[in-house]
C-alpha cells in the first residue's frame, strides 16, 4: 500500500515537473524576440561634399542608428557623389550610400565592376536640378551657356551626369561647347561669388544650404528647366527616363526667387547597399530611415517626403531582403 502510494506521488512529481518546463518554454517563447539578433559590428556609410544634403542627411541618420542599433557603429565618409558612392559600395569601401536613380541606371547599364550586386533599401526623397546665375546674368536658359564658365560638379558626382544631359540637351557640348569647371557644391557658390564662375548646376534636396546661404549673401537667380529640355533628355532614353518635370516652390529660396516659382528636373535618391550585406542590418537600416522621417525632417526638409507607400520602389534596384522583410512587417 505504502510503496502504490509512494509510485503515485512520484508519478505527480514527474508530471508536475513537466508542466512546469512547458510553461517555462511558454514564456521564454514569449519574452524573447524571435528572428535575427541584433545587427553589431562597423559600417560605413558613404555620403557626399562636406556641405550638400547627402552628408547632413547621413549624420542625422547616423545619429538615429545609435538610438536603434546601439551595436553598430557607423561610420561617415565623403565623397564627391552618387557615382564615387556607388564605386565605393562594388568595392567594399562602403556598406550603405545614397546614389539617385539614374546614377544607378548608369552604372548598370555600363556594367561596371558589382553592378549587378547593388540592391535597394528605400526610395528616399527627390534632388532638384538648379541651375544658378547672378541675378544680373544674361542667361535665361540651358542654351545660353555656350561659352561661359560653368561649374558642372565633380567627375564621380551625379551632378556632373545630369549637367551633360541637360547641356547635350540643349545642343550644346559639355566639354567645348562651354568652359566645364569641376568643382562641387562646397567651392561652386564662392567661385560664382568671386566672379570665377558664371554659371553652376546642382542636384540636391530643397533648400540646399550652400545655395542657401549664397542666396543671403550674394544675388542670385534659377534658371528655368522647362518640360521641352527634359522631353528631349528622355528622347535620349536609357537612364534618361529617371529625370522628370518639377517645379522648385516659391518659397525654396525666397531672396532669389522673388515669390517665384521655377521649372526644373527632379530625379529620385535611393538608399543602396549590396546583396553583401546582412538582411537584420538592411532590415535595421531601412526601419530606421523610415521611422526617423520626421526628426531628421526637422533639419533636412528633403526627408520628410519619405514615405512608407513609395519608399519600396527602388527601380532600377531590386529590394534587398532584409529591406523586404521590414517592409512586409509593416504592410496593413
């Protein structure tokens, strides 16, 4: 009788023991994220000239890693622009950069070295063409360039590749038919001051702090880009159809517009990286573009177009997985 009732409680023991694991798995399942873990280790994060958007942008977002990925460092590297930063990203000098569409387009199509490597994490915001002139400039269109200085942006710029569009465009030669002087957004609005310089494109985000500050200082005037001159770029085809017609606002420079506002090109900036990379940090960058919209909006007014609804269309890059991943983790 002892020893039926000793098996007994033993038996209870056991099966209390048992229940009590399962429920011990319950709530370590439920405590403990399940998926990658977290990102750690370096990146670099190649941006752009000291003074353009690029750089701001990546030190805000450099900032928001911090707070989102703590075991990632993250480091910033100039550079001359969307062509050098997609060099970079084949080579392995970089992680993550940002390049616009038809830099990309370019590259592909020219096959250079890791093209096909290059994937995209987000569409981000649109750089604006601005071609700038003294207020009291002859020049009142693309055209009237023939001849003059012209500040045309650095050679691994995607300055320098939508300026020659435009020139060609216009039926003038970027390399004789104007004096081409390659300098970028951190020399080119001193240059024109200085009387160096009697003209100079730009592609960037709105306002532009550099072509702000020049617009204080010293005065200026946008020269159109009406839709004929980019109806004639996309005659061109190729990574030409990534430009398309935009209006700078009234209010982007409001010294030098006169509550104006001025027809120009627009081209859309992609957060790239390459099939390289690990998907929980594509997955981690890409969730903290999209959430750190509005604090970086606060200082580069260009992110805060950053849209969750657009920013999954990458074209001419497919979507990295990890970037994939977060953006069905969030799909309604």
């Amino acid at each position: 009788m002892l020893q039926a009732l000793s098996r007994i409680g033993r038996r209870r023991a056991l099966q209390a023991w048992a229940v009590g694991l399962a429920v011990l798995g319950l709530l370590v399942w439920w405590l403990v994220p399940a998926g990658d873990p977290s990102p750690r280790g370096k990146v670099t994060f190649s941006t752009g000239v000291p003074t353009g958007v690029y750089q701001r942008y990546g030190e805000l977002l450099e900032e928001a890693l911090g707070r989102q990925v703590p075991d990632v460092t993250i480091k910033l590297l100039d550079s001359e622009g969307s062509r050098q930063n997609l060099a970079r990203l084949a080579s392995g000098e970089a992680d993550f950069t940002i390049a616009t569409a038809d830099a990309v387009a370019t590259y592909i199509r020219d096959s250079r070295p890791g093209a096909y490597d290059l994937r995209g994490c987000a569409r981000l915001y649109d750089d604006y063409v601005q071609l700038i002139v003294p207020r009291g400039s002859k020049v009142r269109s693309t055209g009237d360039l023939r001849g003059l200085r012209v500040g045309v942006g650095q050679e691994g710029s995607g300055v320098r590749l939508i300026a020659n569009r435009l020139l060609q465009a216009a039926k003038v030669d970027p390399e004789t038919g104007i004096e081409p002087v390659s300098a970028g957004i951190d020399t080119m609005p001193t240059l024109l001051e200085q009387g160096k310089l009697d003209a100079f494109f730009w592609s960037g985000g709105l306002p532009t702090s550099a072509v702000q500050k020049l617009s204080e200082r010293f005065p200026i005037r946008l020269v159109p880009l009406q839709d004929d001159l980019v109806n004639r770029v996309h005659e061109g085809g190729g990574s030409g159809r990534y430009y398309r017609s935009a209006v700078i606002p009234a209010d982007a420079y409001a010294l030098s517009q006169e509550g104006r506002p001025v027809d120009t090109v627009a081209v859309a900036n992609l957060l790239v990286t390459t099939d390289r990379t690990d998907p929980a940090l594509a997955e981690a960058f890409t969730r903290t573009v999209i959430q750190s919209r509005d604090r970086i909006g606060r200082e580069v007014h260009p992110a805060q177009l950053v849209d969750l609804r657009t920013a999954v269309y990458t074209d001419p890059l497919p979507l990295h997985e990890g970037a994939r991943r977060y953006y069905r983790s969030v799909k309604p």
